[in-house]
C-alpha cells in the first residue's frame, strides 16, 4: 500500500512536470538580458518621427499621425432619412454616459463638482457666452462679452431673449446672484478660486465681510442686460479662454427663496438645486432616478431652437457594457467617450448597427523626473534644484530615459491605436496652432539613447550590467506610479526599456500606488521627493494652454519642481498683459517648446483622439469645432432620429 | 466445560477491552468507497494539488513567467504555440496558470490554518473553562461577528500602502476566525459535560493533559472536516476579493486576478483562454473539496455514516 | 425570556460603539480625504487646505468622533461629502433599493431551496438527489461574481434580452407610468440580481432541509407512524415536514444579515444602486460620514439578524432556551 502510494506521487509529479514544459514556450523568447542591449523594434522611423534634423518639416510628424487616426473615425457622423418630427412615437434620443460611478445629482452650477453632474447640467444649462474652435469667447451666445483696453473690466451684453425653463425672462442679474452665491462667506463649493478671478473683484471683500449688501464691482445696467464686472487688475491672457471668467449663470427667482430658507450652505440639500432645477437650455429635466439615469424633455422657447427630439433620457453605463449595450441598440449615442481600452470589442465584435465618430481628446500624461524639491519660504513653497546631485540632474539621463520609451507599442497595444505617442509638450486639443512642426518630441531610439549616456560618460557598467554613475558607484533610480489599467500594462514595459539601455529603474514600494497613497506623497506633498525620482500622472487639460498651472514654480503639479531663471522668464512671458499680443505669445510658446525639449523636464506621453458611438438611427452627431457647437447641449439641439426605434445589431 | 466459558470470556472481554475504535482514516476509507464522487475527488484533488505545487516550484526557479511582452498580448493557442496562449500582457497563460493556482492555496491554506489554530485555542478555552471566561470570549466573538466583513475588508485594503499577501492573508484571518471559534467551543461544550471529561477531573488529572490527550482527539473528526470545507470559502472569497480588485497587487497572480479577463465582453467571447482555465480550476477545486468534505463530515457525525 | 432580549439589545450598544471607533480610526488614517478627489490644477493649495480647514478635517480623530456620535444621538448624522447632502438623504434615496433587492432575494432563497431541500432529503440516495447535491456544489464552487457576470451575459439584452441591463428603474416608466407599472418594472430590474444574490443562500438551506429530512425519515416517531399504517403522504407532510422547515425558519435571520452583506458585489455588477455601491463610491471619494454610518447600519442588522435566528429558535424548539 505505501509503495504504491509513494509511485502515484511520483508519477504525478512526473505527469505536472511534463505538463508544465509542455505547456510553456522555449525559454529563450522571453527573457531580457539587461547586459546586452537588445535593439528593439526600428527606431521609429515608420511614422516620420526620426532623428533626422535637416529636415524641415511643415506640420508637425506626429500630428500627421494623429490626424490619420482621427480620419479613421470622422468628426461628423451623418445618417440620412427623414427625421422624426415632435410629436411622433419614439422620438426619444437615448444617452449613455460611460462611467463606473453614481452621479451625486447636484444640478446647480455653484454647488456642482462631480463631473458625472457637470455633463448632466450641460445638456440643462450652459455659459452664457459661446467658444469659439480655439477655446476662445465667441459671437453666438446668449451674451457678448468685451474687454476694457487695459483689461481691467469685462462687459457682457445679452443680444437674445432668454426665457428660464418655467417661463421666467432671463436677465444679467441671475449671473450676479451667482457671484453672490460663490463670493459668499459661506459658500462651501469650491468655485471661489482665481482661476475665475473672483478674489480680485472690486468690492469682494467688502461683501464677504458683511460690510457690503451687494458687490460694489458688478454694475448692472437699468434694464439688466448689460453688466460689468470690475477687477482690481488687470486681466491676465488666459480671461479670454471659456471656463476662465464664470458665466453660468443661477436663477435667483428659483433659488432665492431657498438660500432664505436653508442658508448659502446648505443650497445643495434642497430638491430645487436638484431634481426640480432649473435651467435655460435645450432640455428640460423631468424625471431624475437617483444616480442612475435622468429623462430630459424638449425645451419648446430653446433661444436657439427646439431639439428635433422629444425627450432625451441620459443613463450612466458600466464601460464594459456600454458597446454591448450600443450593439443591442438599446442606446443612440454615447455622451462621454469610449474608452480606449474597450475599444477592440467594437473592432473584434464589428456591428452594423453604429459607428464611431472621433475627436482629439484632452487627456494628456507626463512623465515627470524630479529634479527639484519644494523649498518652504515666506510665500508658500519654491522649487529648487535637488541638492543630492543625484544622476537624474544629469540632462542626458533624462534625455536618454526620454528616448527609451516605446510608445509606439503602447500605443498600438494597450490603447488599440487610438494614439500616438506625443510630438511635443504641447497638445493638438488646446494649442494646435502654437505647435511647432521642428521642435519634435522624445522619439524612440534606442542608439540615441545608448549613444547619448555614452557621450556623456556613463560607459561603465557593473557586475549586474547596469551602468555607473560618473564616479564609479552604481546608480539607480526609484520609479512611482499608480495603480489604473493603463499602467498595469505599461509601466513592465518602461521599466524592461530603460534596462535596455543599462539603467537600472525600480518600482518604489515594489508595485503600483493606490491613488489617494499616490496623492498624497506625491502630487500634494514632497514626501517622496527625495526618493522617487521618476513618475507618470496624468491630467486632462482645460481649454487654456497656458504652462504656469502645470509648471510654475510655486504650483504643487509642477510635479518635475523644475525650476529655472530662464524656465520662469518663460512662463512669466506667456501669462503676462504683454500676452495679450498673439505674436508676443507665439513667440512666448515657441520657446517653451524648446526649452521643455532641450531640458527634458518632463517626457510628454500621448496625443490621442476619444471617440464616441453614434447608432445609425441618431440622424447627425457632428463633433467638429465650429463656433455654437463646441458644448453637447448646443449639439443636441441638432440631433434628429430617423428611426422610431433603434436599430439592432443583425451580424 | 466452565473452564471453557470462562477462558471464553475473558478472552471476549480481553478483545473487548483492547480493541480501539476504527481510527479516523478507516472510517473515512470505509466512507470513500461507498461515495463514488468523494473517492474520485480525493484523488482528482491531490493530483491537482501535487501538480500546481509541483508544476509552480519547477516554472519559478527556471523561467520569468511574469514578464510582459506586450507584443506578443492576446494571442491565441495557435498563434502562441503554446498550449494556452497569451493573456493581455503577453504572458503565456499556461505557466501562469500554475503560479496563480499555488498562490491562491497557499492564500487559503494559510488562511484556514491560521484561523484554525485561533479558533482551536480560543474554542477549546471557552469551552472548557466555562463561566466568566467563556462569557467574556464570546462576547468578543459576537462584536466581532457582526462587523460587516466585506466591508471592512475593503476599506482596510484602500488603506494600505502595499498590498502585500501577508496583508491579504491577515484581513481574511482577521474575518474568518469567529466561526471556527464558535464551532470548536460547541464542540467542547458537548465533550466536557460528558462523563469520561469528569472521571478524569475527578480523578484529579491536570487540566492540560485533559485538554490535549483526551478532549481533542475527540474533536479532530469535527475540525478536520470542517477545515476542508472552509479551504473551499477561503477560495472563494480571495477569488472574489480578487475579481473586484481588491486583491493582491500587480505582480502576484492568483486565480481571481486571471479571472478578471472573464468582465470584458471582447475577452468573453473571443478569448477563452485568458479565462476560462482558471475557471475551470477554481471549479474543480472547489468541488472536489466539498465532496471530500462532505465525506469526512459524514464521518465526524456517525448518525450519517454509511454503516 | 424577554430579559435574555432585553439583555442582548443592551450588550448591543457597547458593540456597536466598539465597531464605530474602529471604522472611524480606520477611516481617518486613509490616505487621503473627501477633498482629495477635487485635485485640479486651478484649485490653488490653499484653497482645499481652507476648505479641510472649514470641514473640520484637521481636527485630530477622537475630537471628530465625539462631534461624531455627538451629532448622531441629536439625530445628525453628518453631512456627505461628495453628494452635499445630510446623510440620512443619501441613505434614504438608496435604502429601498437595498431592502427591495433583499426581501425580493429572500423570497426567491425560499422559493427555489425549499422545494429542492424537501426533494433532495425525500429521495436521498437517488439519482435526484445526486443531482441537486451537484448543483449545490457547483453553485458553491462559483465564486457569487463569475455567477453575476454569467448571468448579465446570459439574460440581459446582450444575451436572451430578458431583463435589462442594470439600474433600478427605467427613468421613462416612472415619468409616465402608473404606480403598478413601475412597480413591476422596478421587479424586472431587480430580478436578476436577486437570483444571483439568492443562488448562494439557496445551498445552505438545502443542505440544512435535505439533512433534516434525511434524520426524521429514520427516527422513531416516524416508524411509529408507519408501523401503524398512517399513509406516506400524512407521514411526510404532517410530521417530517413541518419538523424539517423549523430549523430552517431559525436560518432566516442570518439569511438576512447574509443577503444585506453579500449585496455588495452583486450590486457592483448589476450597476444596482443600492447601498453597496454607495459604499463603495464613498470609500473611493473618501466620504467617510456617509461611509462610517453605513457600516454601522449594517453591522446593527448583523446583529439583529443573529438576535433574530436564536429567538424564533427559542420559541419553535423548547428543547432550546437561552440561558
């Protein structure tokens, strides 16, 4: 009995072992050995990003590759037929937001912070002023906003009749009581910043002492359509970009009553700041299931016309199940994008019943070396340069990490070809004109990089195959990012580049950092800025491109602390009144793009397009930027349905 | 002729006397036979067993099986060549399989021990002793018990800074121990009241000797039994825990981290092997441990014995 | 009897007080806070470090705990964070869901395990029996969410397109629905996670049923009965049934407290929203008021689950009293 047993162990094992090298490939194809660079895939020359610097080139390479992905998917979807009129059955437009979260459903501008809201509200409300494609103040909204010639007051004047949703006339002074809301010592939202220059409004402080019964700053004319807005200095070049200057505006005939009754604190409790808000735009909210879906209804006195649809229900869809969802036809257009990771099933799956349409998205990663600390000083905090002479101060371990990458493969891989990896620190989705097509990003090279450590004197590798620091002692560097799906994939790959090029990068902590972990050590505190020297985030960039929200020297997301007398002349130039001069910018931006090249502060990481699913019975979804389309709800006015039902996937 | 009876007797009594009870393999051999499922079980599982352990030790120490290779991601058992090809990262499923499969027994196995052992002291203390200790101890238990362990579990895995196994291993302890607890001291609650536990505490024999010669072979059929089935919960819950992301960290894989490929449509339908093997083994695992266990928890309660 | 219950609502009060500081002390040492998720290049430091400041999130643990259970014996339980609203709104808005989705998947755990618990113990040793004892154990070995995934591919409209795709309630029928039609759609959206919830209670009491059946078929009473000639059916409906289902009855408070608990992962899956999802959602926006006041929530039906099981055991077997 016992011997046998003692045989059936021993065979099994046998059985496993054999399993297990059967089931495995040759060891050879997968192991990197970091002592012999291996050259990887090309370097590069494919897209017409190479090396090559006498060539002068008109666009910019990698916007070349950009736009062709963007063709893939037009900006304009149109699907012909005749539409279905008001009135008609089945003249519902059906929205899926894709999310992983509930929506809080506060639908008041002032109290909003939840982004799942903040589209939600668009397709109630908007700003009163319109963009133009560049971001900038347009002509064709409710109101025309114009600047004094020393920019220190803002005029709006109404130029249509603008009715709130229960009939109401819409004037200037329910902007004011905005302001009132926001500039009130107890507001408890967090729209009280510079950014939309409210501190510097003449009379704020007076009115958040209680000294003031109204803020002295805005003048209202008599017939309340017109209104200026008084600063105590003078504007700096980003006002003239949308979300800068606040134009949303609170109906105070609505809401005032309410702030009586609960206080400016608590605005947000009650149901008229949420599922009986109010607002003056295209749709009107009529039913709302809390966190999971709201049904909207046609607004009849919309200034710009009444949508084509009916009603318009908007629902918050799992990503994973939203293009199931779409090839099931149980809804017509995606507000919010796709994101990229599920984009292969609309490929593998390939429905009939729906398309896609693109845009160049606004989502852009770094990847920050940290080269500075935060210093406190009387002010606040300073970057200053490290003081360790840690390797990473070397420029060109920062220009051969930088070269290192293959994003291409990335790109191609984990985002499905929806990117390309970046041409330059500035993004196509804000600053297109400004791109230089000469200054060209951190493509791949392995030789390059190879070549540069070699010039610069890092020849000497140690026992393990790495490369020595300058003096002879081993060198290496902590690496920290965190925890999303994107880097799960990535970062093995970063890490088996950079060891390709002998340097020796290592995950601090071992393993990915949980986000809030990874906020407060890194973004929102220096406490690992003495040990992790390199780190990716990413931000989604607002309309302004200008750099001193993300690199200035006293701003926590300078997350490189970069800091340079020439890096802040810089910045200083491109925020300064003299900006306010387009060539004076150009010029500014142009050497901004040098500088961040030449000095490899931060490698940016990818240019990419969102897209969006339209199904065949959504008559138009047109995402290019003309002026009076820029924001959903002035697009969904044009959505007409040429079906009563939805069409349903027949593969 | 009465010599005979006698000497017959004595010889009976002899037998009687020095005969011991079958022992608890006997009986769960006897069990076995008659449960066709439980016998084909036991063997299924420590085959399974002795080949991810097995299969793991000889794959770490030879090759990287947890290198990306995103190239190479998705690929097919055609394409690959290799018998369960690639997942998303690149890493070629097969070799995987076995680590992720040793890492999550190795979880549930240190799990269930620990607990065990916790629940064997804490129990077996309760149970005995009685009165105010017991009191006092199931008091703990109780507040204990009515933490919502899922919760919890969560909210302490947002915490950490590193999510290492150990840390893993100790929040599912911390959780699991209670029933054990509760289970050992019902069982030694009965045991002490019966009278072989009093013919020795009046016969003066020190408490410990008790304790571990005499109680707790007694309760060993109840405990092992439960042991395997609660192997088949820790399973389940680390899986579980894992499949929602709040599980081991990037680079330990275990069967619920590979089951994560099954919430995406595009892997559901057209990649079945990124998932589907480990499903399968998370399957045959689980319920071959119940089967067995269900065979020895019959042994452990003879009104269910197969007589 | 009734003083045992008096005693053990009692004891329940320190416990629960014991649970919340722990959940407390927890929570406050999360990287991280309710302001975290604002990070946004135009929102200067100091502003959220004003904002903690008004928040009163600077101040140390035990002060916020005591303002804490403070506010909760005056009726305040705090406010959100991340929804700017008292918490009890929050709670409120998701509680029926919860409990809907619960009752609903108890009745379902009834409905499926007890004709299949009485079947399984009436014919045991038969092919029917192997047969659902096979269908336990794989339900069992089937971690709840393979089973949830399986059941959204399988019944939603990506697959058969018998039950919709997640949510509560369709927006559109409760605009323009009557009260009966909403209902019933509000029972259509519920009915897959509840199968899915149910499937794993529905094991426990098969097994508990099938053995209980299983122990009456051969006991005393019962030869006694047949000996007499009292016909099968009399025998099994009068004596082995209603003896099996008490114990089973005794079950239905950790059924509750299971179901309530185990609602978490079903919910996240379902894209349900209950308050599972608003756990989940508040430790990820770090919105611990709403957070620390669900725990404890759950916790006290925890406990009142267990109070539940041991007194209707009490009063159905007087073989059992508490001591």
């Amino acid at each position: 009995m016992k011997k046998h047993r003692f045989l059936t162990i021993l065979a099994m094992l046998a059985v496993s072992i054999f399993i297990a090298a059967c089931a495995a490939p040759a060891v050879d194809e997968v192991a990197v050995d970091p002592v012999d660079p291996v050259v990887g895939g090309g370097n590069g020359d494919d897209n017409g990003v190479g090396p090559d610097e006498t060539v002068v080139h008109s666009i910019h390479p990698a916007l070349v590759v950009l736009d062709q992905i963007s063709l893939r998917y037009p900006q304009a979807v149109n699907n012909p037929g005749p539409i279905l009129q008001p009135g008609d059955t089945g003249n519902i437009i059906r929205a899926a937001q894709p999310t992983t979260t509930t929506f809080p459903g506060i639908f008041e501008r002032t109290m909003q912070s939840e982004a799942q809201d903040g589209t939600i509200l668009d397709l109630n409300t908007s700003a009163i002023v319109s963009l133009t494609p560049e971001f900038t103040w347009g002509t064709q909204g409710i109101a025309l906003i114009s600047f004094a010639p020393d920019y220190t007051w803002v005029q709006l004047d109404m130029q249509y009749d603008v009715y709130w949703h229960d009939g109401t006339p819409f004037t200037l002074d329910d902007l004011v009581f905005a302001y009132e809301i926001i500039t009130h010592p107890d507001y408890t939202g967090i729209r009280f910043v510079p950014a939309h220059f409210f501190p510097i409004i003449v009379g704020v402080d007076e009115w958040r002492d209680g000294t003031a019964d109204h803020i002295s700053g805005l003048v209202l004319s008599n017939n309340n359509r017109t209104l200026r807005i008084y600063y105590t200095e003078p504007l700096p070049p980003g006002a003239q970009f949308g979300g800068s200057i606040w134009l949303q505006p609170t109906p105070r005939h609505w809401l005032e009553p309410v702030i009586e009754e609960l206080g400016v604190a608590n605005l947000a409790d009650h149901a008229r700041a949420r599922h009986e808000a109010v607002g003056f735009g295209p749709w009107i909210i009529d039913t709302v299931v809390p966190g999971e879906s709201v049904l909207f209804r046609a607004n009849d006195n919309y200034h710009r016309g009444r949508p084509l649809a009916d009603y318009l229900l908007f629902e918050g869809v799992h990503f994973d199940l939203v293009l199931s969802a779409m090839r099931e036809g149980l809804f017509d257009v995606t507000i919010g994008f796709v994101p990229a990771a599920n984009y292969e099933e609309h490929v593998l799956f390939n429905a009939n019943n729906y398309t896609m349409a693109s845009w160049v998205g606004p989502g852009q990663g770094f990847m920050y070396f940290r080269t500075g600390t935060m210093v406190p000083d009387e002010y606040g905090s300073l970057a200053t340069p490290r003081d360790d002479n840690h390797p990473i101060q070397n420029l060109a371990i920062r220009r051969a990490l930088s070269h290192a990458m293959d994003q291409e493969l990335k790109a191609i891989t984990i985002q499905n070809g929806l990117s390309t990896p970046a041409g330059n620190i500035l993004n196509p989705f804000n600053a297109r004109q400004h791109i230089d097509p000469n200054v060209l990003g951190f493509f791949f090279d392995l030789d390059l990089a190879n070549s540069i450590l070699d010039e610069a004197g890092f020849t000497e590798r140690g026992p393990d195959g790495y490369r020595l620091n300058l003096d002879g002692s081993p060198m290496y560097f902590n690496f920290a990012a965190n925890d999303n799906s994107f880097n799960q994939q990535a970062v093995p790959t970063y890490l088996q580049n950079w060891s390709n090029i002998g340097l020796d990068v290592r995950l601090y902590t071992g393993d990915l950092i949980e986000w809030n972990t990874f906020l407060d050590n890194v973004l929102l505190s220096d406490n690992w800025s003495e040990t992790v020297h390199i780190f990716i985030s990413n931000w989604s960039l607002g309309f302004n491109p200008a750099p001193h929200g993300l690199w200035g020297s006293r701003v926590p997301f300078n997350l490189s602390r970069h800091t340079s007398p020439t890096f802040d002349a810089i910045l200083d130039d491109i925020a300064s009144q003299d900006a306010w001069n387009p060539e004076f910018l150009s010029d500014a931006y142009y050497r901004w793009q040098v500088y961040m090249y030449e000095n490899a502060v931060a490698a940016p990481m990818f240019w990419g397009v969102q897209i969006f699913a339209v199904n065949h019975r959504l008559q138009g979804y047109d995402l290019t930027r003309v002026e009076g389309r820029i924001n959903i709800p002035e697009q969904t006015i044009f959505w007409g349905l040429t079906a009563p039902v939805a069409y349903v996937n027949t593969n | 002729m009465e010599q005979n009876t006698i000497s017959l007797e004595n010889k009976g009594l002899e037998m009687a006397l020095s005969t011991k009870p079958p022992s608890l393999f006997v009986l769960f051999w006897r069990e076995l036979k008659h449960d066709a499922f439980a016998f084909i079980s036991l063997f299924v599982l420590i085959f399974v067993i002795v080949a991810v352990y097995a299969g793991a030790f000889f794959l770490t120490s030879t090759r990287d099986v947890m290198s990306n290779n995103l190239i190479n991601q998705n690929q097919s058992p055609q394409d690959s060549g290799s018998l369960l090809g690639t997942d998303s990262n690149g890493r070629y499923v097969a070799p995987l399989l076995f680590v992720a499969a040793r890492n999550s027994l190795n979880i549930s196995f240190a799990v269930t021990g620990i607990s065990f052992i916790i629940g064997l002291v804490v129990g077996v203390t309760s149970g005995f002793y009685g009165g105010k200790i017991d009191n006092t101890i199931m008091r703990i238990v109780d507040t204990w018990t009515m933490i919502p362990a899922l919760m919890f579990i969560i909210a302490m895995i947002s915490i950490a800074d590193q999510r290492t196994v150990g840390l893993f291993i100790l929040f599912l302890t911390m959780f699991t121990w209670m029933a054990r607890t509760r289970l050992v001291r019902a069982a030694a609650l009965q045991n002490c009241n019966m009278d072989y536990i009093n013919a020795s505490k009046t016969l003066g024999t020190r408490n410990s000797v008790i304790i571990f010669r005499e109680m707790l072979p007694n309760l060993v059929d109840i405990v092992v039994a439960n042991f395997v089935l609660s192997l088949a919960a820790s399973i389940g819950m680390e899986t579980g825990l894992s499949l929602l992301g709040f599980g081991l960290g990037m680079e330990v894989p275990s069967l619920g981290t590979m089951l994560q490929a099954a919430l995406q449509p595009v892997n559901l339908q057209f990649r079945w092997w990124t998932w589907a093997p480990a499903l399968i083994l998370v399957v045959i695992i689980m319920l071959c441990i119940n089967f067995v266990g269900n065979a020895l928890q019959r042994v452990a309660d003879p009104k269910q014995r197969y007589q | 009897m009734y003083k045992t219950i008096l005693r053990r609502f009692l004891v329940l009060i320190p416990q629960l007080f014991l649970i919340s500081v722990v959940m407390f002390v927890l929570a406050v040492n999360m990287p991280g806070d309710a302001l975290s998720g604002m990070l946004d290049p135009n929102l200067p430091l100091a502003t959220i470090e004003q904002m903690r400041e008004d928040m009163g999130l600077n101040l140390p643990w035990y002060q916020r705990y005591i303002n804490w259970v403070g506010g909760m014996l005056v009726g305040d339980f705090g406010r959100s964070t991340a929804h700017m609203q008292p918490v009890l709104d929050v709670i409120g808005e998701r509680i029926w869901n919860t409990f809907s989705l619960g009752v609903y998947s108890l009745f379902l755990t009834y409905l499926i395990a007890i004709p299949l618990g009485v079947l399984a113990g009436k014919h045991s040793g038969t092919a029917l029996d192997k047969a659902i004892i096979t269908y336990a154990f794989v339900a069992l070995a089937m971690p709840t969410l393979v089973l949830g995934i399986v059941m959204i591919f399988l019944f939603s409209p990506i697959g058969l397109g018998w039950f919709p795709l997640g949510g509560s309630v369709s927006a559109v029928v409760l605009s323009t629905g009557t009260p009966f039609e909403i209902f019933l759609n509000q029972l259509h959206h519920r009915t897959l996670p509840a199968i899915s919830l149910s499937l794993v209670s529905t094991i426990t009491i098969i097994f508990m049923l099938r053995a209980n059946v299983i122990d009456r078929k051969a006991s005393d009473y019962v030869t006694l009965a047949r000996s007499k000639g009292v016909p099968s059916r009399t025998i099994f409906g009068k004596h082995i049934l209603r003896n099996s289902l008490v114990p089973v009855a005794s079950h239905i408070g950790l059924a509750i407290a299971f179901t309530f608990g185990g609602a978490v992962f079903i919910e996240m899956i379902f894209s349900y929203p209950g308050m599972g999802t608003l756990f989940l959602d508040s430790i990820n926006r770090r919105d611990f008021p709403v957070a620390n006041v669900i725990v404890m929530f759950f916790a006290f039906l925890t406990a009142l689950g267990v109070l539940l099981s041991d007194i209707i055991l009490t009063i159905v077997d007087p073989r059992i009293r508490i001591r």
